[in-house]
C-alpha cells in the first residue's frame, strides 16, 4: 500500500531548496578542492602584481616631474619679472639685485651700474616700458621692450632673459637696450648743435634783460630747457650699426605772461613787509605779477579758505543764501571750544556771516558738509596739486581719512588745522569765483595750454560772488574798495599757533586778502599775505587794492 505523503502545517518552515545541480550557489556551501578538477583553484603569476605597483611608480614619477617643472616655470617667471620691473623702473641697483651669483661676479655692481647708465645716456632715454612677456622656453622669458628717448625716437624690440637654474637673470651687456647685440656698445655722436632759445617778455624782449622780471628767468629757463635747447643733429650707433639719425632743430623760445609794471606796482606795494603778493587773469589762470614769498612758502590760509566752505555748503545743500545762524562768540565741536577772532559776537543772516568772517558759523559748517565733500571741493579749486609755475608750492589740505572728528573738519573749513596756501594758489581760488565757478590752472607762459575745468556751478559761484561784495561794500574788507569799482574780496587771519580763544596778537596771525575785480567781469584776480601782521581786512586789503586799482589802470 503507498505510502501515505504527510500534509505540512501552513505554520511550517519550508526545507532549504537546493540549486539544480549548482553547488556552489547553494548557501553556506564551501567549493572543495579536486586535484585537476573544474573548479581548482589558480595560483596568480607575479607578473600580476608587479604591473600595478610599475604603474603607480610611473604615473608618481610623473607627477613629480610635472610639479617639479611648473615650480621651474614659475621660479624663471619671477626671476625674470624682478629684473624687467627694475629695468623699465631704470633702478639700476635693483636690476643688479635680480642677477645669478655668476654675472654679478662677472660685472662687479658699480661696473654694472656705470654700464646700464652710459647706455641709457648715449641713446638719451627717457622712458622704458614693458610688454607682455612670453612663457618661459629654454630657459629665458621673453619681453617685449620699449625705450623712449629725447633724441632718437623710440627704440623698440624682445629681450630674452636666460635664468640660471640657481635663480637669477644671467646678464650680458647686450640686455641693456632693445636692438642691442653681443659685442656691440651704444654711441651717440652730436652731428650739429641747436641754436638755443630764451624766455622773453610779453612784448618779445629777453626776460633776462629785464630790471624787474630778470629774477624770473632762472626758473623760467630751467622748466622748460627742453624746448629752449631745441634737438641738436646726431647719430645713434650700436657698435658700427647705424641706429638712427636725426637732423638739427633750433629751440624755441617761451614767453612769459607776467608784467614788468605791475609786478613793480606789487613789489612797491608790499615794500619790506614780509609776505607775498600774486595776481593772476581769471580766464585764463595767466600770472601777471608775483612779488615777495607769493609763491615759496604755504601758510595757513585763514579765512580766505571760507569762499571754499561756502561753495561746499551751497553746492551739498547743507544752506541757502537766506539761511540764518545764531549770534555768538564761539563753537563748541568734539569738546573743543573754537572762538571767533577777538571773542567778537556775530552770526545772523549767511551773507552777514561771511561778510564778518564768523569762525562760529563756518566751522561748524564744515563739519556738517563733511570732510570728504569738503576736501573734495577745495581738491577742484586747486589744492593737492601740482603748480605749473616754476618753484611754486602746492595748496595743500589733509585727506579725508586725515580729518577724523568735528574739531578737525570744522579747523580745516576756516583755513586752519593743516591747510597750508600761497597767495597764488588763492588768488587762483578768488579767480575760480570771477570766472563763474570754472577754473584755469595758473601758468606762467602763453605757451603753456589754458586747462579749465568746472570747480562749482555757474550758480553757486554767483551766491559766493555776491556775499564777497558784501565783504568789500559793508564787511571786514571794506579798505580793498576802488570807486566806481565794483571788487569782490575775502579777509583771513590765520592763526599760527592754536589759541581757541580768538588771540589779538598780530604776531601770531597772518594777514591775508584776496578779490578780483569788476565783480561782474573780472579781469584781474589778486592774493596777497603778510607773515605775523595781524588782520587781513586792515593789513592786506589795503595792499590787494593797490595792486588792483594799478591794474585795471594799465
């Protein structure tokens, strides 16, 4: 009888299933080893771990050679940069500083120093410049050149720069100038000389032979050799090699725009006093007369530096021709307190406050327009920058960053703190007024170009214009008034050393004043400044009209 197949319980785990005949699927079968059988297992060559380990010391290897060059690469890059650098620079000493140990050997420093200059001397260089260098091949860098001269033109060409593998350019004389060769030396021979010019009047005559503008001529001369030397006809060689050849051409002459009149007019009216006197035409910045210290020594320039802080104020909005201001003695500004001059009482209308020069309302003017507004606005009306009148000084103010707190700002904004001025530099400030707020650069020749550039609007330089007639018609300048004259001025007392406290001492103030005149049409600008005199309205203004009254005369 069959046997009976037992039912399983469906709560019954299932017997383990096998793999169809493929043992080493099932779970937990471990593969025996059968001698020559199908699934012996195989003993892996040598080989099969050495070309792995081969490869990775291959590509390591690589890897080195490559950082190894690009630390190369960049080593010459530098090498040959800080040589190039001093090269344009023409620091000779720094270029001997970038040299391998072997060619500074070889050229000892002051040797190579005297050989980079005798080049640059005989080709009459006056400029160097670099191009874009190439990569380093070869071991050198390639550079781009140019070398400007006064003579020759520019002379342009690539200099290769071999770096020495212990760092540093390997020189040879041939890198000095572009074009140069091994062997060759540079060597300019002076074929014929130029006629030289000279610096004449207005009217033609050699400034030199003038009684009162002869004084000028030096300075004059010396500005401007270059032209008056004119080019003489030369020869530049590299060695026997013909570089270039230039023929002869005589100098030109310069003409001056001062006039020996008035400058006399301004000598006579400034006498033994110590100080200074400028006058300038306001169209077009042309000097026309210069006596004492007008240009050589910045001093605080009071005041007189308030036409700017009027200008800033009005042009930021911080006020309006009707704006008013309490009556007061002083100003009190991070603590300080800041004293009109002589503790005098004033303030009331903007017109009014300016007409009397009112420290307590002006600085603290300054301080609302900010410092760098108001460096700003004096940097347009000239100061910080350089003059183009032979040995003038610059009207310097501090920067911005310079002027950290509301004392400091409202010091500089009535012409103290750190303002330094000549009375050219604000005879030139006075003009920028006249001239509806645009600015020529003072020059002290017709051949210099007229620059002009805006400083203030056209409408605010009319607000300023008419609060300085207030100064001469009815203010503390009321000694610079001309009859049938209508003169716009501005008084300074300048402190020389801080007080606070409005010292009467005249030895410890400048006087100073400047104006120009017709007030509508201004043909004629003037600053004038006396060391140690006291107030401008009483010492300088009486000056400033003098030299304006002898002007509008001539």
């Amino acid at each position: 009888m069959p046997r009976r197949r037992r039912r399983r319980s469906m709560f019954a785990s299932s017997p383990p299933r096998r793999s169809a005949g493929v043992p080493w699927l099932e779970p937990g079968h471990r593969q025996r080893h059968r001698p020559g059988g199908t699934y012996a297992r195989r003993r892996r060559s040598p080989a099969a771990y050495l070309v792995p380990l081969l490869l990775l010391v291959v590509v390591g290897g690589a890897v080195v050679l490559v950082v190894r060059h690009q630390q190369k690469v960049s080593q010459q890059r530098a090498d040959a940069a800080r040589f190039a650098k001093a090269w344009a620079a023409r620091d000779a000493g720094a270029m001997y500083d970038a040299l391998d140990a072997k060619s500074q050997k070889a050229y000892p420093r002051a040797r190579f120093i005297a050989l980079v200059q005798r080049a640059d001397t005989e080709a009459t260089v006056t400029r160097k410049r670099l191009g874009k260098a190439a990569n380093p091949s070869g071991g050198a860098v390639s550079v781009p050149v140019a070398a400007d001269t006064r003579l020759f033109g520019t002379l342009r060409g690539t200099v290769r720069l071999p770096v020495a593998d212990g760092g540093g350019v390997t020189w040879t004389p041939a890198l000095r100038l572009p074009g140069l060769r091994k062997g060759e030396a540079p060597r300019r021979k002076t074929l014929q000389s130029a006629r030289r010019a000279t610096v004449l009047t207005a009217d033609g005559h050699a400034l030199i032979d003038d009684p009162v503008l002869a004084k000028f001529a030096p300075g004059l001369s010396k500005r401007y050799a270059t032209r008056l030397a004119g080019r003489p006809g030369a020869e530049l060689r590299f060695g026997s090699r013909l570089i270039d050849k230039v023929a002869a051409h005589a100098g030109k002459s310069v003409h001056s725009t001062m006039r020996p009149g008035l400058t006399r007019t301004a000598e006579t009216a400034l006498g033994s006093r110590l100080g200074g006197v400028a006058v300038i035409r306001p169209r077009d910045g042309s000097v026309l007369a210069l006596a004492g210290i007008a240009v050589s020594a910045p001093q605080p320039p009071g005041s007189t530096f308030k036409i700017i802080t009027l200008s800033a104020a009005l042009a930021a909005g911080k006020v309006t021709p009707s704006s008013s201001y309490p009556v007061r003695t002083s100003a009190t500004l991070s603590g300080v307190k800041l004293s009109n001059a002589s503790n005098e009482s004033c303030g009331g209308s903007l017109a009014k406050s300016f007409a009397d020069s009112c420290n307590s309302v002006f600085a603290p003017l300054g301080a609302a327009v900010g410092a760098q507004r108001l460096v700003s606005r004096a940097e347009a009306f000239g100061f910080n920058e350089t003059p183009r009148v032979p040995v003038a000084k610059p009207n310097t103010i501090p920067k911005a960053a310079q002027l950290p707190d509301a004392i400091a700002v409202g010091s500089a904004a009535i012409g103290q703190n750190k303002d330094l001025a000549t009375p050219l530099g604000m005879a030139s400030v006075a003009a920028t007024i006249g001239a509806k707020g645009m600015r020529a650069k003072p020059r002290a020749t017709s051949d210099d170009p007229v620059i002009r550039k805006r400083a203030v609007s056209a409408k605010v330089a009319a607000q300023v214009r008419d609060m300085m007639l207030g100064v001469v018609n009815g203010g503390t300048g009321t000694a610079a008034a001309i009859p049938g004259v209508q003169v716009a001025g501005k008084t300074g007392t300048a402190e020389l050393r801080f007080t606070g406290g409005g010292a009467s001492d005249p030895k410890n103030t400048d006087a100073w004043f400047v104006a120009f005149a017709p007030a509508s049409n201004p043909k004629i600008a003037v600053g004038v400044m006396l060391v140690g005199a006291g107030a401008g309205g009483t010492a300088a203004a009486p000056i400033a009209r003098k030299v304006l009254a002898a002007a509008l005369s001539s």
